[in-house]
C-alpha cells in the first residue's frame, strides 16, 4: 500500500467513473423493472434469491446474507412483498421465519428476468465484449478476495462484517 492515502488523477478517474458506471446502471434498470413489470430492484433481488434456491424457500437470515441488506431493511421488505403476494413468510421459529416464493412471485420473476437479462445482456455484456468482460470479472473477485481478508484482519471475533 502506497504511503499517500490520495488517489492520483488517473485513479480517481477510474473509481469515479466506476461509482457512476454502477450508479447509473443499477438505476436504469431498476426504472425499467419498475416501469415495465411494477417490481422494484430489492423485489427483484429477493425474487432472484429465492427462484435460484433449490426448494423456492430461503431462511430470512439467508436472504440477508445473500443481500448484505441489514436485519430490519429485510424485515421490512418482505412484509411489503407478502402484502403484495410475492412471497409467504412461513414459520420455523421466531427468529428467523423461512421465506417462500409463491405463485405470484415465481410467475413475477419468470416474467421479468428474460427482459432484465436482455437489459444487461445490451448495456453491460454486448458492450465490454467478451475480453473486458473476462477482465472485469477477475478484477472483481480480486476485490471480493480483498475485501474478506480485510474483514478476517480487522474484525473483532465473533463479528462478521466491520
């Protein structure tokens, strides 16, 4: 690590094209998602958790985890999504209930998912090229890596995420 905490012109550019790269992506597609299918993009993340998972049920601390969305942000989600149909809170015990997709939200999510695909498929993949694309994704599980051995050095025991 560099002695100078401040990033040189050249890497300031590319974080802050980086922010605004993710910024402005993830809120196109979320206005898509919205405007298109009536789904915000936590319903869509939610949904794509729970479609992916084997049995279409999750634990709530799972989904949490899968999202990095805080205790309360979750719980309040998906009390938005059971009045809306999309998924059914089912007890196991009172911490944690499991959370299954129901009709509505697996038809929800098999409607939108081809047209969110074809969205990043247009704006993000076509655009980097398979090379970039490659590139990118190394790039980012460096950081992942980074990232959790920054957790594993700096976290007290016992805490996961500081």
């Amino acid at each position: 690590m560099a002695d100078e905490p401040w990033l040189d012109d050249d890497e300031q550019k590319a974080w802050r094209s980086y922010l605004l790269m993710r910024r402005t992506l993830e809120s196109h597609l979320e206005r898509h998602l919205q405007r298109e299918f009536g789904l915000s993009g936590s319903d869509f993340e939610i949904l794509v958790n729970l479609s992916e998972s084997e049995t279409g049920r999750m634990r709530a601390f799972e989904l949490g985890e899968a999202t990095q969305w805080e205790k309360s942000r979750m719980s309040h989600h998906l009390s938005r999504m059971e009045k809306r149909g999309l998924i059914r809170k089912e007890a196991c015990d009172a911490r944690y209930p499991e959370i299954a997709l129901t009709e509505a939200g697996r038809a929800a999510i098999e409607a939108c998912a081809p047209a969110h695909a074809g969205r990043v498929r247009e704006l993000f993949v076509d655009v980097l090229g398979a090379e970039r694309l490659t590139t990118l994704g190394g790039a980012a599980e460096d950081v992942l890596a980074a990232i959790d051995g920054h957790k594993r050095s700096t976290c007290p025991p016992g805490v996961t995420d500081c």
